[in-house]
C-alpha cells in the first residue's frame, strides 16, 4: 500500500461525509423557505394545500434534479471519492425520486388551480401551458425527463442495447435545462426571498459550469492533448480481443491501474456513443491496453478494427484502485473477462511475495495465462485458478467444488479477513462474492466493487 492512498482515505471520506450534509442542507433550505412562504398555513385549505404541496413538490424535485447532474458530471472530487458506480446508484435514487416529485408538482398545482375539481383538471392544464410564461417549455422538458425515466427502468433497458440507452438518456440533460425558464419566471418560491433567488442561480450556475468545463471541456482537451490511436487489436479467446493503443505524452495521463475509460472509436457506425471498458495492463506511460468480450454491436465489431484507427475517449473513472486500498494484503476475485481489470491491479499494485492472491474464475480457458504466470514468477503473486459453469444462481463458484461459498473461500484464502478484496465480474456474480467475503469477516469498507451499471 503506497503512502499517497493511506492520506486519500480520510479526504475521501471527508468529501464523502460533506456532499451528503450538502444535499440534505440544500433539501433543508428550500422546504425552510416553502415554511417561511406560508407554505404550512396554506395546508389548512384545500385549494391553497394543494397549491402548497405542488410548490414544495417542485421545490425538493427541482434540487434533486440540479443534484442528479452534478452527480453525474464528472466531477474529479466525487469520482474519486464514491466511484462512479456507487455515484450512478445515487443518481438512480435521486432520479426517480426528483421525477416522481416534478409529476406530484404538475398534478397538484394543476389540481390547485381547478380548484380542487378534478373535471376541470384538462382544461386547465391547457390554460397554464398556454397562457403562463415558459410553462410550453416546462411540458416539454418533463417530457423529456419521462423518455429518460421511463427508459431507465429495469424492464425497459432489458430491451435495448446500451448505446441506444446512453443516447436516450442524455434527454434528461434537455429536460433540465427546458425547466429553468419556468422555475425562475414564475416560480413564487425563486422570486420572493432574495436569498432563494441567488440559491437557485448559483445551483444552476454550478451545474451548467461542472457540465460544461468536466463533461465537456476537460475531455475535449485530454483528447487534443494526447490524440490515442489504435496500435492493434489481438484475440485472446473465441470472442474476446485485446486493444492495444498508443498516443502523445501518455506520461501525463493521469490514469491508474483498475480504472475504465469511456471509448469510441472511429471507424464505424455509432462512434458517436461511448462504451465503458477497463484497462487490463497497468499504464506505462508509452501505451494503454482494453480487452473486451464481444456481447453487443459496439464491442464485436472491434475485431475487425484496423490500426491507425482514432480513437476518442472520456475518463479515466473508477476507484477500483489503490486509492481505495486499506490493507498490505490484497485478494482480486474476478470472473469471465471481469479479470481485464484485476490483471491490471496485479501488475501496478504494490505488494511482496504472498500478499496478493488471484481467484480467477472461467468458463473454459483462463485469459491472461501467460502474464498471470509471469506476475507469479516476477513478483509473487498466487493465482487460483477455478473453472468451470457457475454451479448455482447464488454461487460465485464453478461446478465441482464440493463445498460452500464462505468454507471454500475461507480454505482458499485462509486470512481472507486481513485482506482488501477486490471484485469483478457480472453483477449477480460479484454480489455473491461481496456475501461470502463479508461474512468471511471481511469488513464492508474492505471489499471494492466496481460494477458498469446503466
């Protein structure tokens, strides 16, 4: 364990701790000044209650909204300190949640306004769109966060593939920003508290600026700076390759062991969306390596790819790294191509003769055979090596282990306790692992899981 990750975890923690007192001071103030606004005394009636529930409704949903993009707008300070995919569940949560709050705002107040008549509801849902200012534009961003929302749900994204998913769901970037002339124009809430009135600018100042300068700017200028390339493209299985690539001062790319980029590369239909892979080979500084699984159009057409090929990226991401690392010790537990990025930290991670242990789980041939066996010879490290079909829905192990989960991790990894483990793999797969390892004894904050979710 390297001295910088011992002096990243509390400033890691502490950010932590200081973006959740954040959001929920941020929810704490508007509802103070819906209170303040006579928003608890207009509950007593029930045309003036409705009102008051549809506008803190659009209170607390329009700040989740503002939070959802600043989750998800790469900013370096969250990203290293949650991991993008424990940022993206809290973007789930605060999605859905904020969308449901925005429906309950148009309903109430539209149901206020009828004067609690339901028959009159229609007709005057049309008034207001047509008659109140910016209000055309509200009904078009809340119809846009519904094509997001309705395609984040589970079932539907069963359905599609996740280039198409990704490219849906930047909708909610239009459904947000179609809301602002609305929320300040005719909200009573934005226009009566000077207070309230530079909250709400400086919230949607922040957001505009994280997307533009960290979605945006940051990567089209890593991009311009180090212009990658591929170099060639290797089969590693029947339908797993390795992408090689190269480009310009990649010495200066500030990218770990364990993290994952977002690609596109440019020489075939739907460059234009990114897909997430992780780096297989710790970076040198002279090139960097992928290795991908063929299970979508995007990631089997790459066999084909020639080099010379440009390539654009966004990233790096993930905190699948030595910054989350808390003991000497290490156990990397992957399956399938999940080891890409295990093979990665069992190159750059730091440790000694023992210290680190690989359960490397396959189907049918183990991928990085050679490398792991050279890792073995040069530096130490004990691969254990496990095939075979997963024997169960809730088994991390293959078929033929005559023993259960915890007793076989327990005799293959004996001080499993003492170990940071990290984990990679399908979902399902890396779950049951993180059961096994905690009631191994490992301790919660010591098990890092890092999961592409969309």
């Amino acid at each position: 364990m390297t001295p910088d990750a011992g002096r990243r975890r509390p400033l890691d923690s502490g950010v932590r701790g200081v973006a959740v007192v954040l959001l929920w001071a941020g929810l704490a103030l508007v509802t103070y000044w819906w209170a303040a606004g006579g928003g608890i005394g207009d509950l007593g009636g029930w045309e003036s209650g409705l009102n008051s529930l549809g506008r803190l409704t659009g209170l607390l949903g329009s700040d989740l909204l503002l939070v959802q993009v600043l989750l998800m707008a790469r900013l370096p300070l969250l990203e290293r300190a949650f991991g993008q995919d424990r940022l993206i569940a809290v973007h789930r949560l605060t999605g859905f949640t904020s969308f449901n709050l925005v429906l309950a705002h148009l309903v109430l107040i539209t149901w206020g306004y009828a004067a609690g008549d339901l028959t009159r509801f229609p007709a005057e849902l049309w008034e207001l769109v047509i008659d109140y200012p910016a209000m055309l534009l509200a009904l078009a961003g809340t119809a846009c966060l519904v094509l997001t929302v309705v395609t984040s749900i589970r079932a539907a994204r069963a359905k599609l593939r996740y280039e198409s998913w990704h490219l849906l769901h930047l909708y909610g970037y239009l459904g947000v920003g179609l809301a602002l002339p609305h929320q300040l124009w005719t909200g009573q809430e934005f226009l009566t508290s000077t207070a309230a009135t530079v909250y709400w600018w400086s919230l949607w100042a922040v957001a505009l600026v994280a997307v533009l300068v960290w979605r945006l700017g940051l990567p089209l200028w890593r991009n311009a700076r180090h212009r990658l390339r591929v170099t060639s493209v290797v089969p590693e299985d029947d339908d797993v390759v390795s992408v090689y690539l190269t480009g310009q001062d990649l010495g200066r790319m500030p990218a770990q062991a364990g993290q994952f980029f977002g690609w596109r590369f440019l020489n075939r239909a739907g460059w234009t969306r990114a897909n997430p892979y992780s780096l297989s080979a710790a970076p040198d500084g002279r090139s960097l390596r992928i290795t991908v699984r063929g299970l979508g159009d995007g990631s089997t057409a790459l066999r084909e790819m020639r080099p010379g090929t440009p390539v654009l990226f966004e990233g790096p991401f993930g905190r699948l790294t030595d910054r989350a690392r808390t003991r000497r010790k290490v156990a990397l537990v992957g399956a399938g191509v999940g080891v890409a990025p295990l093979r990665a930290l069992a190159e750059g991670l730091g440790y000694g003769p023992g210290e680190a242990v690989l359960l490397h789980r396959f189907a049918r041939r183990p991928l990085f055979a050679a490398e792991f066996g050279a890792l073995v010879r040069e530096r130490g490290l004990h691969v254990v090596d496990l095939p075979g079909h997963r024997r169960s829905a809730g088994s991390w192990l293959g078929d033929g282990v005559p023993v259960d989960d915890l007793s076989a991790l327990r005799h293959l990894v004996p001080d499993i306790a003492e170990r940071d483990v990290y984990v990679c793999g399908p979902a399902p797969w890396a779950e049951s692992v993180r059961r096994a390892a905690s009631a191994a004894g490992v301790p919660a904050d010591h098990v890092h899981v890092e999961e592409f979710r969309w």
